[in-house]
C-alpha cells in the first residue's frame, strides 16, 4: 500500500499541472478576446449625423451625370487597343457637365497622356501638404449577350443603374467631379490643395495615364500626405460571422507577374502520333502548377491585421479564435484557403488564363502555348514566384517567358500618426451611420495608385460603396450596377471628405467613444 502512494501522488500531481495549465490558457483566450485588444486607431471626433444635404434637383443631377458617363463606351483591350474616339468623348462630356469645375480661378487642368485629366485644386493654405483622389474612366469590354440590359444603355432598373463602369470606376471618376462642383457651387475654396487624377488606360497598365501623372508630379516635386484611389469597399455580409458592414482600406496590392509557356516539337499526322505531344505536355505542366499552389503566407501580411483589427466583432466562438491568433493562426489560415475568395489574401495565386494549340484534327500541332497570371502576396517578390513556378514545372521542355511582372506595393501606414487614415474614419463613420469598424486589408487586384510611390508612402485603395457577396462577381462579369442610394452616398462621402482634409492639426482622441 504504502509503495504505490508514490506514484499516486506523482500522478496527481501531473494531474493538476496539466489542469492549471489549460486553466492558464482558456484564461488568457478570453483575457485576449473580452479585455485586451488588438492596437487600433483611436477616434478623433464625436460621430455626427448626416454630413452632406442634397437637394432633389442635385440628386437627380448626379444620378444623370454618371448614366451620361456609362453611355460613353470607354473600352480598353489592350495597350494597343482603346476606344479613343470614346476616351476623348468623354473629355468633351466633363467639361459640359461640371461647368464649375473647368471655370474656377483656382482649378488648373491638364490632359496627360492625350486622354487622362489632371486636376490641381490650389488651397488657400499652401503651408498644408497636398493629397491625390485617383480614379479612372477606362473600363473592360462588356459583349452584350448575358446582360439583363446593354452594357452601356445605363439603363435605370429598381433603383439600380445597369452598366459597365458602374462598380469600376467611372462611379469614382464622376463622382470625385461632381462632389467638387456641388462645393464650388457653394462658394467652398479648399484650405489644403489637392490633385485629381482621372486615368484613361488602368485596365492595360496605366503607362499612358496614371504613370505619366505621376512622373509630372515628381518632377514637379510634388510630395503628397496621402493618395486615395480605388481597391476596396464597405463590406456588407461578405465577412463570415461579422453581422455589421465593415469598411477595408487597402493598405498594399499584390504584385503580379504574368509568364507564357510553350512547348514546341516536330509537327506529324494524327495516324502514328508520338508517345507526348505538345499539347500533352503543357497541360500536364499546368495541371501541376494548379495542384501546387504557392505557399499558404498568412500572418506575413496585411491579412493578418484584418482579422485582429475585426476580432471583436465577430460572434461567438469565432471572436474568441480571432482574438487568439497566437494560437489558433494555423487553423485559420487552412479555413481561409477553402474559398477562392479568401485564397487570394493568403497567398500567392495561380490562374491559367490563356491556352493556345492545334490547327487542324488530324494534325499535331507542332506548339502549344499557354499563358499564367499571379498575384503576389506582400510577403513575396517576382523573382521568388519564377523560381518556384520552374521547380514545380521542373521540365526543360516547357519554355517559360516573363510577359510582364512588378512586386506587391509597399504597406502603407496605418497608425494613429496617420492623417489619412483619420480623415478616412471620421468621414466613413459620418456617412454610413451603419459602420462601426474601419480596418486595413489588401486589395487582391491591381490599380493605378502603384505608379505614385515615388510621390507618396501613404497610398490607400478604398471605394466608399456598401458592397453585398451578390455585388463582387458582377466588378467586371455580368450585369455590373450600382444602386442610386448607395452612388449618392459615395458622392456624399467624397464631398465632405474634401472638407474634413482642411482639419491642419489632428486632435486629442475622443475619450467618449470607443475605439475602432
């Protein structure tokens, strides 16, 4: 009797510990979700009501200046190939339809590139930093066949307006122009100036556009507080187990880098076919870079901040996982790579766009080719996806070509020393008194903002829209439209976000409300 004790005690003993120690943890998971929180940018100011008061006239007045603009087809194919004969439409078209804008003492505008627009608004206060409001007028071709109505009709439908362009991005390209005319309207003059930029070529790079304003500026020796272009949105029912609306600013883009692949051998007639053909060993070449995904990277970027950012607001258990990511990051991180759509925020991605091969059924062909476009997460570079897409291809008959390629956008701050990020949450919670957080995040795509980094380090990609799961596939798919109410509020945001960038000095937080 008096032998076995040992043991018993050693076992209880062990016991205990083991108790104490998930104790601890489940401890500090809820310390971690219900007392501590992730660092988040204090408010600044008492949220108002209503910012801006639109007339019946001045909403149907907008409502109509951006169908005119959806009627303009401002296609762009490719570098190459752009409807210019529209882009130039469209010039005419700004310049009857904000009157204001074109005529004021303080206004100066350029066309750069033959078709974009370059807007200086001079402040009264030339001792305040300048900031940039980006957009652009190009959109990608729409063949009519699977639209509810023509895709440039800007057919007015349920209070919705149908229409490529709608989503992405005359709304921002109209709606910059048509907030400054109701403010000139109303004897407003900016105490902070500012840049407009109005790219005509962002669906084929922006070399033209944006990257020729940017290189004016430089030279100018402009230097801007911050760039506000397109890239993100108010997120409504997209985020799992968030009920609120939650408004992304983009901090960085992902890079990307496009290769061509061929395969070329001896050409023959289909009777006494090679053991391989060209096309059979392309497609087995793509059929192992689709099941060999590049390295999940969350935690390495901006992803990461997301999820912290918004860990109170998710319910319940999911609040007490995302407060707890020291912990349970690897489980997040496989969840998040099921949907394509959070895929994309963790990682380097793989799309086989393009495959070409065969002239005739009973010949092989002697090439097959194929074109693969990636998106780079922030913790990668170019040179880093090519030489993983050589190991995983590992075949010297494949033929790999880098089409075009540039590295993700630095991350742009997001503190409480940012005036940008400031102005962007007091303008957000003013506006849509349904918002309660504003949290940075990535933009998966690629927009003109990228070509200001040498003018900037606080570029930020956000579309002041409430965007529904309905609304993603529609940004350029089928049947793209915006609704009237919500282009209104995007006018409204923009309107009084040209005021609140007067503020020269940001205040002490606001003790009485509670942190984003």
């Amino acid at each position: 009797m008096a032998g076995g004790s040992g043991p018993r005690r050693a076992l209880c003993a062990a016991g205990l510990a083991l108790v104490a120690a998930v104790l601890a943890l489940v401890a500090a998971v809820l310390l971690r979700a219900y007392v501590l929180r992730a660092p988040a940018v204090p408010r600044l100011w008492a949220r108002r009501g209503a910012t801006a008061a639109f007339g019946a006239g001045e909403r149907l007045e907008l409502k109509e200046a951006l169908r005119g603009a959806i009627k303009i087809p401002t296609v762009s194919v490719s570098p190459e190939d752009l409807n210019t004969t529209a882009m130039a439409e469209f010039g005419t078209y700004i310049r009857k339809v904000f009157p204001a804008v074109f005529s004021s003492e303080f206004i100066q505008h350029e066309t750069v590139g033959e078709y974009s627009h370059l807007f200086t608004v001079r402040g009264s206060n030339p001792q305040m930093m300048p900031y940039m409001l980006l957009a652009h007028m190009d959109v990608v071709p729409a063949p009519p066949e699977g639209w509810e109505f023509p895709p440039f009709s800007a057919a007015e439908h349920e209070g919705f307006i149908y229409g490529r362009g709608t989503l992405d991005n005359k709304n921002s390209a109209i709606g910059i122009l048509q907030a400054l005319e109701f403010l000139l309207r109303r004897n407003y003059r900016p105490q902070r100036s500012f840049y407009v930029g109005i790219g005509h070529d962002e669906e084929v790079f922006g070399r033209k556009g944006a990257m020729e304003m940017a290189a004016l500026l430089e030279a100018r020796g402009v230097k801007l507080c911050f760039l506000l272009d397109e890239g993100s949105a108010i997120l409504d029912g997209i985020v799992t187990g968030v009920k609120k609306p939650v408004a992304v600013i983009a901090i960085t883009e992902k890079g990307s880098i496009t290769l061509n692949f061929t395969v070329e051998k001896e050409p023959g007639h289909s009777s006494f076919p090679p053991k391989e053909t060209s096309i059979g060993i392309l497609a087995a070449a793509m059929t192992r870079l689709e099941q060999n995904p590049l390295r999940n990277l969350f935690g390495h970027g901006p992803e990461l901040l997301t999820m912290e950012h918004l860990a109170s607001e998710f319910t319940f258990p999911l609040n007490l996982i995302m407060s707890n990511l020291w912990l349970f990051s690897p489980i997040v991180s496989r969840v998040l790579a099921w949907k394509p759509s959070t895929n994309a925020l963790i990682r380097t991605t793989t799309a086989v766009t393009m495959f070409n091969a065969g002239i005739k059924l009973n010949v092989i062909p002697s090439s097959a080719k194929a074109t693969v476009n990636f998106r780079i997460h922030s913790a990668e570079k170019a040179t880093e996806v090519l030489e993983t897409v050589r190991n995983i291809i590992a075949d010297d008959r494949v033929k790999i070509d880098v089409v075009e390629a540039f590295d993700p956008l630095p991350t742009s701050p997001w503190d409480d020393q940012s005036f940008g990020v400031h102005i962007f949450q007091r303008t957000i919670l003013d506006t849509f008194p349904d918002v309660d957080s504003v949290v940075p995040g990535t933009c998966i795509g690629n927009t003109d903002s990228r070509h200001f980094t040498n003018v900037t380090n606080a570029i930020y990609r956000f579309n002041p829209l409430l965007l529904s799961s309905d609304d993603l596939p529609r940004i350029h798919g089928l049947n793209e439209r915006i609704s009237v109410e919500g282009y209104e509020k995007q006018v409204e945001f923009l309107f009084q976000l040209i005021q609140n960038c007067d503020t020269e000095e940001l205040p002490e937080p606001h003790t009485s409300s509670h942190e984003l």
